[in-house]
C-alpha cells in the first residue's frame, strides 16, 4: 500500500475583508506544475475562490496590475495579455485563444474572519 505523501497545513492568505466582492485579489507565492509561480484569491458572489495565476493559453500570469484579476464588470477573471475571460466559480475560458481550458483551482477557505489556502500535493509553498 501506498502512503499518501504529507502536506502541508492550511495556510493563512488574508483577512476576509480584504476580499471585496470583485474587487482586487490577494497573490501568494506557490510552487505549481509549472514550478515555481503564484496563485490567488478572490471574491466573487459571496464566496472565496482561489487559482493558480496562470493563463491557459501561454504560461503567463493573469494580472499585468497584481491583483487586478477581474474585467471592468466584476463578472469575470481576464487575463491582461490577450484577454480571455474566465468564468469565476469554474475557472473556464469563456472566451479568448484558451476558450474551454480551465484555471487550475487551489483549495481555500473562509473561517472566523480569514481566508486560508490548502495545500496539495501538486501546489504547495514555495519556502
Ligand atoms: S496569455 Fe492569457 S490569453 Fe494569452
């Protein structure tokens, strides 16, 4: 049998407040498929959502602006390089040369006022 390869404990990201829905996200440095990179949280509709940052479509991150992951309308994640458009709750591409990929999503939380990122085995800390 197989050991499941340790993780490591939640991470603490950011006050929930900080989060406004829409509203700017908050970047964490992480280390991906891709190796080393950042992921992020936003708000939208209520709930957390968390991504690694990086388009389907080159290996480039979303934000040109850190932290500005949303489009003018609040609805959805764009990529600032050739602006495709992500449907927030599932990370795909709406519309843009990565139509029908997906984000990779990230795990978080919100409990008692703070946002909290899980760590797996593919994306986990960096340091
Ligand atoms: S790099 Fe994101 S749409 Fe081209």
């Amino acid at each position: 049998m197989v050991e499941p390869m340790n993780t490591a404990p939640p991470r603490f990201i950011c006050f929930g407040d900080q989060l406004l829905e829409g509203g700017a996200g908050v970047r964490f440095d992480v280390i991906g498929p891709l190796g080393q990179g950042t992921a992020f949280v936003v708000r939208y509709k209520g709930s957390v959502l968390g991504y690694l940052n990086q388009c389907r479509h080159v290996p480039a991150e979303l934000d040109w602006v850190p932290g500005q992951f949303f489009d003018d309308s609040g609805l959805y994640l764009v990529c600032a390089t050739h602006g495709a458009l992500y449907e927030p709750r599932s990370g795909v591409c709406l519309s843009g040369p990565c139509k029908g990929k997906g984000l990779f999503p990230i795990v978080v939380e919100e409990r008692e006022g703070k946002v909290y990122w899980i760590p797996s085995e593919r994306i986990y800390p960096a340091g």
